[in-house]
C-alpha cells in the first residue's frame, strides 16, 4: 500500500517541475527503481492513474528502468553488481559487503509538451 504514497510523490515531484518549464502537459515520466527498494512498478502504474486524474499528467506514460544491486566488498575490493539472488560478493563469496545501489526510487526525468 505503500505505493499509494509513493505515487503521490511522484505527482509532487513531476507536475510542479513541468509547470515550472511552462508544460502544459506531462506526456511521459521516467522512474528509476532499484530492485531492494520494495516498489513495485505494477502498482505504481495502477495507483498513477488515479492520482493524475484531472492533472497535466493525466494520460502520461509511466518508464521505469530497474536498478541492480550493486555492492562494495572490503574483502576483496570489487565494486559491481549482483548478477544473481545470492547474497555474497560474485569476487570472494564474501558476505561482509555494503549494499551500493538497489535500494533507491526517483523521477529520473519528464517527457513533455
């Protein structure tokens, strides 16, 4: 349910900054979710339809690129994505990593006319 208030962000976050440019509509909005973050784009498509109703948003195209989880081994140095589910660095096997990227969400850009 969370994604409710997360879609609502994105319509704060989107419809001033296209006003700001002097849009007058908002054709496209591009996310970037990262694959710890907990949201799921399938909601957020479906709570944006809803939320954008009546706005400069309304009808707009919802783009979401997936952001891997990338990690940082002290072990051994490597910097670099998990390719698979296993929770260990791909170099040494390690698991005493720091998670680098994955966890974050945001309006990458905006598409408008």
């Amino acid at each position: 349910m969370h994604e409710l208030a997360i879609t609502e962000g994105i319509m704060e976050a989107a419809v001033p900054a296209a006003q700001a440019a002097g849009a007058k509509k908002i054709l496209e909005i591009r996310l970037k979710i990262g694959e710890l973050s907990g949201v799921l784009p399938e909601y957020i498509q479906e709570y944006f339809g809803i939320v954008s109703k009546g706005t400069i948003a309304e009808g707009a195209k919802l783009s979401v690129t997936r952001i891997p989880v990338g990690i940082s081994c002290p072990d051994c140095g490597y910097k670099g994505e998990i390719k698979d589910k296993k929770i260990r660095c791909p170099e040494c096997g390690g698991t005493d990593f720091k998670i680098i990227s994955g966890r974050e969400y945001y309006v990458d850009s905006l598409e408008v006319e």
